[in-house]
C-alpha cells in the first residue's frame, strides 16, 4: 500500500470532518446519509 496516499487520505478526512462538524444537525446527517450510501454503492460490486 502507498503510505503517501494514505496519509493524503487520512489527512483530507481530518479536514472535512473539521468542516461538516460546524454544520447544523440536519445537513450532517442529509450529507452524511447520502455520502456513506455512495461509498456503499461503490464499493460492494469490487467485492
């Protein structure tokens, strides 16, 4: 695995979550919903 980009990753991640963490309950969670089914959506036909 690239340690490189993981850390990229993983640092970008840290930021974002910074960010959505200053938004009210309603976008975090529409937002949230969404993203993770996204993620979700995406990663199970690799599998």
């Amino acid at each position: 695995m690239d340690i490189k980009a993981y850390r990229i990753a993983f640092d970008l991640s840290n930021y974002v979550w910074g960010v959505v963490l200053k938004w009210d309950y309603f976008s975090r969670d529409t937002v949230g919903k969404q993203y993770v089914k996204a993620e979700i959506e995406r990663i199970t036909p690799t599998m």
